[in-house]
C-alpha cells in the first residue's frame, strides 16, 4: 500500500504541461514544476546535451529528484527527443521540391521578414503545450547543419510564452542561437532569423490555434512533425479529435476541414507528409489509473477529461490508434512505455542511463511507466518511411 501511494505520488509530478486546463497563473506553475523534473534530470547526467534547461528554473526552487522519478523523465524525453532527431535527420529531397515565393505577402510585417523569405526551410516542427521545453536548443540550435533549415514553433498559453521569453533575454546561451528577432502580439510571441518561432495560443480552441499558426506563418506545404507530451490528455475527446484532425489534415484552407479523409478521397493529398509523435497518459482501466486520475483532479485541479468521460477508462494503446485513424493519419502505432524502450532508443542509451543512478524499486517504475504511452500517427510517404521502424 505504501509503495502505491509513493507511486501515485510520483506520478502526478510527471504529470506535465497542464497548461491545456489551466489558468495562466496555474499554468505557470505547472510548467515551472514539468521543468525542475527536466533540470533535475539533466543534473543526474541523463540528458547529458542539455545544458538549457536549468536556465528556466529559479535557483532557490531547485530540486534534486530521486532516481525513479529522474529515470522515468529520461524515457520521457529520450523518445520524443529521439523521434524528433529521426525526422531532422531524414533526406531533404522531397522537402527541397517547393520553392517559397511568396515575397509579397503582407508589407507591414517586420524587417526581418525580409531574411526568413531568403531561406528555403526543409522540415517544421510544431510543439504543441511545449511549456519551458529546451528540444529545439537540444536538437537545432546547438547543430549549424539545421541552422536556418528548419522551421519550430513551440505554442502554449500567452503567459507561459511571456516567460519563457523574459529567461531568454536574461541568458546569452538562450539568446545567442536565435540570430536575430523580435516580439509580436504585445510581447507574447517571439519571431526569428534562425527559424525559431514562441505561439500564444489555446488548445482547448482549435479554431483560435489554427488562426494563429497561420499567422506565425507556418508553411502547410513543408514536411510537419507535431509534438505533444502531456497535453491531449487534458483536453475532452471532443476537442483532443479536432486538434488531432488539424495535425493531419489542415492545409492552411479552412474549407478543407469540410473535405472528407477517407481513403482514396482527394483530401489525402491535402495534407501530405504530416506526422505526430504523443506522450500522453494511458491505459488507465485498472485501480492505480483511476486513483491516478482522481489526485490529479483533486490536488490539482486539473483533471484528464479525456479520461474522465464516459469512455475514458478504456484508453489504451488500441482506442489511441482507433482515434489517429479517425482524425486522419494512415499508419499509426501506439506503444506503452514499457514496451517501447529498445525501439527507438540504443542498448548503450539505456544501459548509461539505468546505472546512473540506483533504481530500487523496478515494480513500482513499470507500474507507473504502464500508465503512459507513445503513439505515432503519419500521413504520407516521407514520415512512413521516416518512422518505420517504430510502425512496424
């Protein structure tokens, strides 16, 4: 009993990016804890090319987790990490087909405009509920060969950009990799020459989310790969499914959200060469997920809707899957994290993380490492071959 309610414990800390159901204010918080986990992780040596995160935490608020909590934040971002390198690493040929030409789009914009319409962009990432998350540093900023080739938003909450922005400006290590940029929307979204893009927007408002990509001028034409960690499960199925469409399907027309996905319909080519990779909670039909589910929602305040509703304790790697399909991918494959170790990470990966610190209590780290998945979704041939291994 005591190591359930250890465990219970231990899992609600890793539960991230509540900024979907929250208010700002508790937005901030939320986001502030998801990043000591990610410094502490990085502290403990499991990340060891992530030398930004520490630069979001206030060094009067930083803690040292213990070992189950810093490995099973590893496996967390380890793959999603992983997943993302995959797609930055992949050829750009079939990315290099579309020249942007579209030099006289609207003349009020900034001045830098000027040098973005300059690069010809291969990929683009989008993190949706991305919080204080350090992955495009990690994986962009710190590489010249990505430089000025990939274009990366991170969207969250307007107060939760504000923030990440104002540690930006305090810290030349954050600053420098941006080249040059500036603020828009009254300095809750940032824009830069080095691709590097900050969104205000809500989830819960998939309407509000397009709108605002659009204007952050996303490129619907280049290979996507969007990102979420934590962030679907606080939405209701509903509202999950309409964000879920906008990732597989949304060309940048509005009118193409009336367009049919089934196969072998026209729409398919609407939106070619998307992908989404999700760590979300799951799996939770058994009496650690409801309980899991109730201190989330008592203590936090912030419940799983998508859980929560009528059938929401079913959700499992199958019902994921069911919904990607739904929404529009083609190859899907959702994997519980103690399946999903050894497919996209190395043994040497693992072997270094597992013995840097000592893991006592293997049974309640698979207990809670059961209760989250990744679940790849692809829509086109790019991202089929891209993520082949995890699909198969």
């Amino acid at each position: 009993m005591k190591t359930r309610r250890r465990a219970r414990s231990i899992l609600l800390s890793n539960c991230f990016s509540l900024s979907l159901s929250l208010s700002s204010s508790l937005a901030k918080i939320a986001n502030d804890d998801d990043e000591q986990n990610n410094s502490s992780c990085a502290t403990a040596g499991h990340l060891p090319n992530d030398i930004w995160s520490v630069l979001f935490v206030n060094k009067k608020h930083a803690r040292r987790n213990e070992p189950l909590h810093n490995l099973g934040t590893f496996y967390r971002v380890a793959h999603v990490r992983k997943a993302i390198e995959m797609f930055l690493m992949t050829g750009d040929e079939e990315a290099d087909e579309d020249e942007d030409d579209d030099d006289d789009e609207d003349c009020k914009k900034r001045a830098d405009e000027e040098k973005e319409k300059k690069v010809k962009y291969a990929k683009q990432v989008i993190n949706l509920g991305s919080g204080y998350d350090t992955s495009w540093w990690c994986l962009v900023g710190s590489k010249k060969s990505f430089t000025n080739r990939v274009k990366w938003y991170d969207v969250d909450f307007a107060e939760v950009i504000r923030r990440k922005i104002k540690t930006i400006e305090k810290h030349e290590a954050l600053r420098e990799p941006l080249g040059v940029y500036h603020f828009e929307r009254d300095g809750s979204e940032l824009r830069s020459t080095s691709g590097y893009n900050l969104v205000s927007a809500d989830l819960r408002d998939a309407e509000e989310l397009k709108e605002m990509l659009m204007e952050a001028r996303v490129d619907w034409q280049l290979p996507t790969l969007f990102v979420t960690e934590v962030a679907l499960s606080y939405l209701n199925g509903e509202k999950c499914e309409k964000v879920l469409r906008m990732c597989a399907t949304f060309d940048g027309d509005k009118s193409s959200d009336r367009v049919s996905i089934k196969e072998g319909n026209d729409s398919n080519r609407l939106a070619a060469n998307r992908a989404i990779v999700s760590y979300e909670a799951m799996r939770l039909n058994d009496e650690f997920g409801r309980r899991m589910c109730k201190n989330v929602r008592e203590q936090r305040g912030t419940p799983f809707l998508a859980l929560e509703e009528e059938n929401g304790s079913h959700v499992d790697c199958a019902s994921v899957e069911a919904m990607l399909v739904r929404c529009g991918f083609d190859a899907v494959k959702c994997r519980k994290m103690t399946d999903c170790q050894d497919v996209l990470l190395s043994r040497a990966e693992i072997y270094r993380a597992e013995r840097l610190e000592m893991l006592d209590e293997r049974e309640e780290f698979n207990l809670i490492q059961s209760h989250y998945g990744v679940s790849i979704g692809v829509r086109g041939d790019y991202f089929a071959r891209t993520f082949r291994r995890w699909l198969t």
